[in-house]
C-alpha cells in the first residue's frame, strides 16, 4: 500500500493530500516527441503508432484493448512479418496509459462524491467515523499505517485541541474543521465509506449525491483492486535473443516511455574478472560466495547503475536490453544483475523469457508478482509443453550424492545436525534405491531405459511407503529446508556472525575422495544453492505426488538409467583451472550408469491455471499457434476471444503447393515404412534438385528427423544427387550439437549468400540449409529477403512414437477425455493432442521465410497427405487459404517457375528503380 500521512486535525481542503490512497499507483506513460508517430483510437483507447498499420496490425490492437478492457484472457496469431511485436506493444501501452488516465478521473469522481455526502449529511458522517475509539472491524489493518514510521494509525492519539475531542459535545463540533477530518477518514477508509454511503442509500435519499453518483460508487466496489491498481505487464518470449528484439522494437519505433526492466540469469550477466574460468552451474554459487566474502566489487556498486545518467528517465538508455546493461556495468564496475533485479521492483514494463514466469521457483527467486499483471506470451506456440517442463522435476543420483555429501559436511561441522540429517536420509535412500541393480524397467529405448509408476500392482501410495517417504517424514523434510533456509538467510544477512562464508561448488567436491587438499577454502558453513533448490524440488513433488493432493493423478513418477557420459573416454568435465592438474592425477571412481528421478507433469494447468487467476489478463500470442483448440483444455484457462490474422504479403508474393507424386510416380510419403524404401529416397532427391535449379538465393529443407537425413544423403551420396544439388547450391546441414556450431553454420550460411554477386537472379548459386523441425533453424530465425527464397516440407513430424512421455501423455488425455462425474474438464484424447503437436512443429518451420510485407518466398510441401483437407485445415490461416495440390511434380514446376520468374523480374525491376533491392521496410523483428 502506498504510504499514508498520519491524519490530523487541518483544513477540509488539505485533508485531500492524506488520501493517496484514491490516486493509482502506475506513473503516467510518457511519450517521446522525438519519435515520429501517428495517431489512431481503436477500442476507445488513443494509439500512437509510427505508420500506418497495416489491417492486422489494427485487429490485432483492437482485440488486445478489448480484451484488457474486459480483464479476459485472449490468443492472438498473426503471421512472422505482420509486425505482430510492435503492434502488441504499443497496444497494451496505449491501454495502460489510457487506464491511468481513467483511473485518476474516476479518483476525483469518488472524492467528490464523499466530498458532497460529508458536507450534506454531516449526522450520517459522524455517526460513521465520530466514535475514535472503535474503528471499524471492516477495515484490514495494513490499511491504516502511517507513511513515517510504519505503525499503525491510533485515531485516538491524533492531536486534537485541549477544549475538546472529537467525541465533545462542545457545539464546535459542527464546525469545518471537524468535518473536514471526519472527511479524511472517509476518504482514507475508502472502501468502508463506499460500503456506508451504498447501504445508506437504498434506504433513505442522501442529500448532495445522485443516482448517477451511486453508480460510480457501486462500479468501483464492483471493480475492487482493479478500479485504483494499475497492473504491470509481464512480457515474456522465449529466448533472450527474442527478448532484445522486443526491446528493440519498443526503443526505436514506439514513442512510449516508462520505466522498463529485463531480467536474465547470473551467466549471462557476470562481469567478475574471473568469471570465464567459473563453470557456467557453479555461477550462482560463485557469486554469493563472492558476496558473502565481501569480494565482489561489481556487487558492491551496483547501485551505481541505478543511478546512471544514461539509464535515468531521459536517458539514452532509458529503454534498455541486458547487453547495455552489461556494458554500462563493465564501465562502471558494477553488478548488471543486481542491478536489472533492483530496477524491475519498480518496472511498469518487465521483460523476460518466459520460463521465468512459468517455474515457480524462477518466478519466486526473480521477485515476478504476478497479482493483476497483465501476462504476455509471445512466440507461445510451444507453451503447453513449457508449462509441463515448468512443473515436472529431475534429479540424478550423482546430484543426490553430493546433497548428501554436503549434508554430511555440516553434520561433522555441527551445524543444525538434526534438520541436515532429515535431508541426508532422503538423498540417501533416493540415490541408493536408483543405483540397485535388480530395478526392473519396463520401457527399453536404445540405451535408455524407464519404469513409470503407477503400475497396475504398484500404485504411488505404495511405492513412498516402501521408500519410507510418508507425509510424515515429508513434513520433516519441509520443517528441516525452512529451518536451514532461515539459517542461510541470517548468514548472509549477519556477516559479523562469525566466520565469513564459503561453501562448496560441484567442482570443487568429489565424494569419492573426500580427503582432497583444498588449499584456501574454508570450512562449508552451509549447503550450496545448487543443493538447496533440489531440497526444494524433492518437497514439492513429494506433496504433489502422495495420493489425496490436488495434483496427484496429473503426475507420473519415472526411474531412469542411461549411460554415463562422464564415463565416456573423450568426456572434459569443465573444472576451475587450478584443479585441473590436482584432479587430473587422482583416479575418479565413475560410474558406467547415470540413474534419474522424475516427477513428470502432465497437465499444464497444475502451473498455468494460477497464473491465469492471479493476473488481469493473459495474452498468447504467436506466428503460429494453430491448431488453437487445444490451448483452453491444456491450460485449464477460459480464453474468451481468439484472432487469427491475415498476412501483410500481397497473395502475388507468395505461393504455398503441395505434391502428392514424386518423379517415379509413387506418393511421396515420409511415414516409418516408406522412409528406408529407395524409391522414396530417390523421389525426394530428384524433387529437391528439380527445386534447386530454379530457386534462387537462399533455401530451407524441413525433414522430421536427423536419422531421416542421414539416410537420404547416405543414398544421394551413392546415387550422386548430393553432388548435384551441390552445383546449384552451397550445402548446410543443421549441426546436433549445441549453439556455438549452430551459430557458425548460420554465419556461414548467410556470409556466403551476402557474397553473392547476383542476388534473386537464377544465374545465382545461392545456398541450401538441410534441418528439422523443432530444431534451432525452425524457432525464431529470420531468413528475409534472399536469405530465404523457398521452403521445402518433407513428411509430417509427429513426435516420437516410443518416446515414453509421449506414451504417458497420450494415455492421459485419453484417460481424460471424457469429463469425470462433477467435472468440466474435458482434453482432447490422446490422438488428436498428437497430431496437434506435429502440425505446430510444421507451422514454425513454413515461417522462416515471408518476414516483411515486401518479402517473397515459395512454400513446398513434398508430401502427398497434404492433399486430405482434415490435414490442410490444420495449417496456419495464411497458408491453408492459399495452398495449391499438385498431383505430379512436372505440374507443380510449371507453376513454381512462373511464380520464380515473374519475382525475379520484380525485384530486378525495383533495384533499377531503388538502386538496392535489399533496403526494404521491415515490420518485424528485424
């Protein structure tokens, strides 16, 4: 609540300025007049925009105010170039601002109308906040705190004249200074007065208030909270890549300005000078063990950051990304981390990946409320399975070893011995009941293999009780967590409290050689953080899980055992180089086994649902959220509206066809019994090449699987399409491996069509990227202009068959897809939620071309299923009202060529014109 003056007797007239409690508490948004904009009102709210909107730009402005209007929740697809970012942002910042506006008229509405109800009905007044000595039971107590000292406010110790108190029966009590501190009660008391003055007027008529009057009254004790809170808005996408091109496109093109906030992690943000030599896990640890030795100097001035001339409002970087915060921190020698925590406590607008709003845990350790936010989805095509990530939980037994190690550690410390050894049991009896060798499993996959419980003759009531995992020994399990919590947090809090900290990271420990010399390091005083959130995790499942809880039958508990790739010959465990060579000559006892624990989620309600409740609205929102049907019953949240928005590409600018018959004349169909038939092998070489041969610039090939890929180019190797191909285009293939080969392969890629010479002619060599869907070529890339000229789609990606969470998930939909007696609940069953998984995976990938309204691309589907309509209807709005079916490849090249040609010309036409074809305006992310 925001500070309130301790109430004294003064004039009627100042007895308003104790009554902030009326004002909003959102600053007014302020706009960048620098910024070239225009104006446009849609659904009552005032827009500036810096064009003209495109049509979809403006429904989706219309249907994003509507539904914040409305507190409603809502989901928004609009195509990957329709500037669907910009368009959101400014929205739901022309909204916000619009509802300060209203927030402050409705303010001073009911501050006259108690205003008048004081002055003509002075009696009713009195009778209601005459008495000091027994304020009303309706009024909550941190409503009446003082903004001095934060005690609450004794109306009974107000200062008052020596003559008389309140309760005088001395005439002066009529006078105006009585009244007017009768009237800052009521005005302070707010909702104890709108209470009052309604029920008084369904009985009498009150002098100095209307009917129209009442209805304001009546409006705002409808509207609660939401008629003076002006919400934050939470504006999450995926990845952090994402997130700086938000915050990208809300510092160049809108003219909003507020106080912003990105979070990110402690790896991404460090600036110690040591930081490079840290493993990227042991960061957090690093950086409170820094802290609570007083060595972080970064730590230490932070607050310099906040402070900052650029960052301060009207500052140059007064809308900022985490990169200029992380510069301005080098700069500075302060903690761009604190720093971003520090300013989003005050952020009106916070970005963030979106995971940080989903995991309970991120979410607390961020200081995310979420409490009448407005909650911004974006790229939310893969939400549900986010938000099943979000509340599942795993742990390895070497993770639970090291718990107990730790534990160990502060039982020979003596410290808190009893709540220690509560935990030490638990690690213990989890790590050796997965390290037994007589586990059976049920579910074998290659080198992976599970066992799922329930089980027909196993239920999980059960299996805790076999593990001695009953309520009981949880509770103790949360009693001993909260006592070691407090323990930490006092440590941390009273540096003075003997000796300074230093705990133990993952790689400065081996519980198999306990005796290693650490030189410098003091005794562990406390477990690791790494240790504490598995604590964490472990009390929650086991909550969850034991039968009775509200989410019990939506969880399935999993053992897993895999090899270890420690064990493996090549395997560099990523150690501090000082131990490097002090561990390099000590024999590590590794296991050839790596076993998990999980508790997998598979209702992505159990996480989704409060969100939903807690936040004024919820926004999902994506290039490709089709097929939508499935969002409502997943999530277990009521979406009240949904748009699916046209392209801004001209239809001329685009062609999307399907081929149903390869070259030999068989259907082409990447289904598990065609894919290892040469035939279709050969079909699909000699279709891309065919392809290949007219497209120019940049290409795109979509297969549903890396074993699919390597046996294609295993065969077009031999048959030498491969090498044909090669001589139209340069050949990439998508690396498995992590980021830093992706991001070398896409360099390369795109510095290769830069050099170019003859960009969008046919003469061109242009270059190919082989991938798959749901890898990093089919989220979130911008391939525009030449980069990307054509993608083709081969197969349907279903999910893995044998996988075992897809075999669970499907049996749990179906389990639910019939509503249970008393229940609503009604999900998909488990087939249609699977082929709703692959037509997403295929959405995603088609775009990766079509990013600007004057882009132009060709979109090929080799695959002859294409042709039913049930699977044409479950393709985006933008391709599914366009897509042409070809029975034979020869029928779909004639068209496709035209299609190349009459583009080429065009772009040849406007170079002449504009004297480079590659300056074009762009709408969306980049």
């Amino acid at each position: 609540m925001s500070p309130q003056k301790t109430l004294s007797r003064q004039s009627s007239a100042d007895t308003i300025l104790a009554c902030n409690k009326l004002a909003p508490a959102g600053e007014a948004i302020r706009l960048d007049t620098s910024v070239s904009t225009k104006s446009y009102y849609i659904g009552g709210v005032q827009v500036h925009f810096p064009f003209a909107p495109y049509p979809s730009q403006l429904g989706m402005m219309n249907h994003m105010i509507g539904a914040l209007n409305k507190g409603k929740n809502t989901m928004i697809e609009s195509p990957t170039g329709s500037g669907k970012s910009l368009a959101l942002l400014c929205a739901v910042l022309a909204w916000r601002r619009s509802l300060i506006a209203k927030q402050k008229k409705l303010a001073k509405q009911v501050e006259r109308i108690v205003m008048n109800f004081g002055k003509h009905n002075p009696l009713l007044l009195r009778d209601k906040f005459g008495n000091t000595d027994h304020p009303s039971d309706t009024v909550e107590p941190d409503e009446k705190l003082s903004s001095n000292d934060k005690t609450p406010v004794d109306v009974k110790q107000e200062p008052v004249s020596p003559k008389k108190s309140v309760n005088s029966k001395d005439p002066e009590d009529d006078s105006k200074t009585s009244i007017g501190l009768l009237l800052a009660k009521a005005l302070f008391y707010r909702e104890q007065t709108l209470t009052y003055i309604l029920d008084m007027a369904k009985s009498r008529k009150l002098e100095g208030v209307s009917e129209e009057d009442i209805a304001v009254l009546q409006e705002v004790k409808d509207s609660g909270i939401r008629a003076t809170h002006t919400p934050k808005v939470y504006f999450g996408s995926r990845t952090h890549k994402q997130v700086s091109q938000l915050v990208d496109e809300l510092r160049r093109k809108t003219p909003y300005r507020l106080q912003t906030a990105v979070l990110g992690s402690r790896a991404q943000t460090c600036i110690y000078s040591k930081r490079e030599k840290i493993g990227s896990e042991s960061v957090e640890d690093m950086c409170r063990s820094l802290r609570d030795d007083e060595k972080c100097d970064p730590h230490t001035n932070f607050r310099r950051i906040l402070s900052h001339k650029t960052i301060v409002r009207g500052g140059e970087l007064e809308i900022w990304d985490l990169e200029d915060l992380v510069k301005l921190g080098r700069k500075t020698n302060a903690c761009p981390y604190y720093a971003s925590r520090e300013m989003a406590i005050n952020a009106e607008l916070i970005f963030c990946p979106y995971n940080y709003i989903l995991d309970p845990t991120v979410r607390d350790a961020a200081g995310i409320e979420l409490a009448n936010s407005v909650v911004i989805f974006d790229e939310a095509h893969n939400i549900e399975n986010a938000a099943r990530d979000a509340a599942s939980f795993e742990v390895t037994d070497k993770a639970l070893g090291i718990l107990a190690f730790e534990c160990a550690k502060m039982i020979e410390n003596r410290i808190l011995i009893s709540s220690h050894n509560s935990i030490k049991n638990v690690a213990e009896t989890l790590a050796n009941w997965l390290q037994q060798e007589d586990n059976v499993y049920e579910y074998i996959d290659y080198e992976m293999q599970t066992s799922v419980w329930p089980k027909p003759d196993w239920p999980v009531e059960q299996l805790l009780k076999d593990l001695m995992l009953t309520p009981d020994v949880v509770q103790n399990l949360k009693i001993a967590y909260s006592v070691i919590d407090d323990y930490i947090r006092k440590l941390r809090k009273d540096k003075n409290d003997g000796p300074h900290l230093k705990w133990l990271e993952f790689d400065d420990m081996d519980p198999e050689n306990e005796n290693l010399a650490r030189p410098n390091i003091r005794p562990m005083r406390h477990l690791s953080s790494s240790s504490m959130r598995i604590v964490d995790g472990l009390i929650r499942m086991l909550s969850i899980s034991w039968p009775g809880s509200k989410f019990a039958n939506d969880y399935r508990i999993a053992i897993m055992r895999c090899p270890n790739p420690e064990a493996r010959s090549d395997f560099q465990p990523i150690i501090r180089s000082k131990w490097k060579k002090r561990l390099s000559s000590i024999p590590r006892n590794i296991p050839l086994q790596l076993n998990t624990l999980a508790f997998w989620c598979m209702n992505p309600g159990v996480i989704f649902q409060k969100i939903s409740d807690l936040s004024w609205s919820v926004v999902l929102t994506s290039g490709t959220l089709s097929p939508l049907e499935s969002y409502a019953s997943e999530l277990q949240v009521d979406f009240a509206s949904t748009l699916e928005a046209s392209h801004v590409i001209h239809p001329d600018r685009f062609c999307a066809l399907s081929v149903q018959c390869g070259p030999s004349g068989a259907p082409m169909e990447a289904k598990y019994k065609t894919i290892d038939q040469l035939s279709f092998q050969d079909d699909m070489g000699e279709a891309i090449v065919s392809i290949t041969k007219k497209c120019p610039d940049g290409m795109l090939v979509f297969a549903p699987s890396y074993a699919l890929l390597n046996k294609l180019f295993a065969r077009w190797e031999l048959t030498g399409v491969l090498a044909e191909i090669n001589v139209h285009k340069e050949v990439f293939i998508e690396p498995q491996g992590g980021s830093s080969e992706f991001d070398k392969l896409l360099k390369a890629f795109r510095k290769y069509l830069y050099k170019s010479e003859n960009i969008g002619q046919p003469s061109a060599r242009g270059a190919i990227i082989f991938a798959v869907y749901r890898g990093k070529v089919s989220e979130g890339i911008d391939f525009s202009d030449y980069f990307c000229r054509t993608v083709v789609n081969i197969g349907i990606p279903y999910p893995a068959f044998k996988d075992v969470q897809v075999i669970l998930k499907r049996e749990y939909n179906d389990a639910h897809s019939v509503p249970k007696p008393g229940s609503s609940r009604q999900l998909l069953n488990g087939s249609k939620w699977y082929n709703i998984q692959a037509f997403r995976a295929i959405n995603q990938a088609l775009g990766r071309c079509l990013r600007h309204k004057n882009d132009w691309g060709a979109i090929i589907m080799l695959e002859s299923r294409f042709a039913h309509p049930w699977n044409i209807s479950q393709l985006s709005k933008w391709v599914r009202g366009s897509l042409q079916v070809y029975y034979t490849l020869g029928e779909a090249q004639q068209y496709l060529e035209k299609f190349y040609q009459e583009r080429i010309q065009g772009d040849l036409l406007n170079e002449a014109v504009d004297g480079d074809v590659v300056t074009l305006e762009l709408v969306d992310d980049k």
